[in-house]
C-alpha cells in the first residue's frame, strides 16, 4: 500500500541504490585499477539515485557506502 503513494521513478531509485551499495560494498578500490574503475562508477550511480530519492523526500537518501 505504501508503494501506491510514491512515484514509480522513486521506488526505482530506491531500488538501484540498494543494489548500488551491495555492489559498492563488494568491490576493494584499491586492489585493481578495475575494481577502481568500478566502485567510482557505482559511487556515481548510487549519487544519481540518491538525488532522486532526495527531490521526493530527504529521508529516503540510501546511506551505507564509502
């Protein structure tokens, strides 16, 4: 019921971040210059997201990574 109330881009949003952090926690930066590659590119997913999530509500922002 409560996903009825919130814009489908924003559940979206919701969703990639989560998935952002789980990959971002997965990856060691300073390991391979790939996995460095890898976690800047998810940082900036996970930023866009958030941006998203914090034009609809301030409290949806997803936290956990770096």
């Amino acid at each position: 019921m409560i996903g009825t109330a919130i814009p489908l881009h924003v559940l979206q949003a919701e969703v990639d971040a989560d998935a952002e952090v789980r990959e971002i926690g997965r990856l060691r930066p300073l390991a391979h210059d790939e996995d460095r590659q890898d976690f800047e590119a998810g940082l900036g997913r996970l930023a866009r997201a958030n941006k998203t999530l914090a034009a609809h509500h301030p409290a949806f922002v997803v936290r956990g990574a770096a």
